[in-house]
C-alpha cells in the first residue's frame, strides 16, 4: 500500500460534500429578503458569495473529470445561465450542484489528483491542491455567512453538523 495516501476519493468527495451540506444549511437559516441585501463593512451579501460558491463547485468537479473548465452554465442541463437572484434559486441550483459534483466525480480517473494542471488559464498547481483551496474558500466565505446571521439575531447551525 501506498503511504502518501491521506483519502481515497471516496472519502474526499464526502468531506467536500459535508462542507457544501453545512453551506447549504448557512444558506437555508438566511432570511429571504435578507439574503441579498444584508451585508457588513462593505463585504458583498451572502447572497453574492453564495453565487461565487455556484461556479466553483459543479464547474470544478467538471473540470476534473473532463480537464474542461467553465462556468455552471456551461454545464449540459444547467438549470439557469443567469447567477441566482432569491434564495429558492440559489438553492436549486446549489441541489444541482451536488448531483453534478457526485456525476462528474465517479468519472474521474485514478491518479488524476497528483496531476499538475493550469485551471482557468491561470492558476497552476495539482489538482488535489486546487480542490482543497476550494473546500477552504467556501470554508471562508461561510463563516462570513455566520457572522451575517449572528448580526441578524439568527442562531447558526453547529459547524461540526456537515
């Protein structure tokens, strides 16, 4: 066996996807008209970061799988190619990303996270490092969705319930 195996894939795909549950679960305590238009010290609402998460997370596991990458809706049977403006679209697409997450990732061939490859045209590194900075990105972001809810009076989930 090999010793510089941390995680099989398997188990990277449900941290990744314990991550985006608890997200979702940010996205879900948001007041509606809220989600939108509440923000803190000039930081972009929620709902905007919600819509940088979106291209990061179906369009990454494309990405990948396929060495293609874009934008979700560039993804075959995206649900919009506009960005999500209520929280009911943020969240279906958000569901829609998690099954395309869960698609693209049973395709992905061994030993593709060792590889080193140029994502976007401009970010360079090996593949298992580019989706750990995503997991960390929303780890962020999510954490200012906390601090949102926490100033709007609203309890957050537990962090340890992904």
């Amino acid at each position: 066996m090999n010793q510089d195996i941390v995680s099989t894939p398997k188990e990277m795909l449900t941290h990744w996807q314990g991550h985006r549950n608890l997200t979702r679960k940010v996205i879900e305590a948001f007041p509606e008209d809220k989600l939108f238009s509440f923000n803190i010290g000039g930081m972009r609402t929620f709902g905007e970061i919600c819509n940088e998460l979106l291209e990061l997370g179906a369009p990454i596991a494309k990405g990948i799988a396929t060495n293609e990458w874009g934008k979700y809706a560039d993804i075959e049977g995206a649900p919009s190619s506009e960005a999500p403006k209520t929280k009911e679209e943020v969240l279906m697409i958000w569901d829609w990303s998690t099954q395309i997450i869960n698609e693209y990732w049973a395709t992905i061939k061994p030993g593709r996270f060792q590889e080193t490859e140029l994502i976007y045209d401009q970010y360079e590194g090996k593949i298992w490092w580019h989706l750990a900075y995503i997991m960390d990105n929303e780890v962020h972001h999510r954490g200012q969705g906390y601090v949102y809810l926490r100033a709007l009076g609203i309890e957050p989930p537990f962090f340890w319930e992904r």
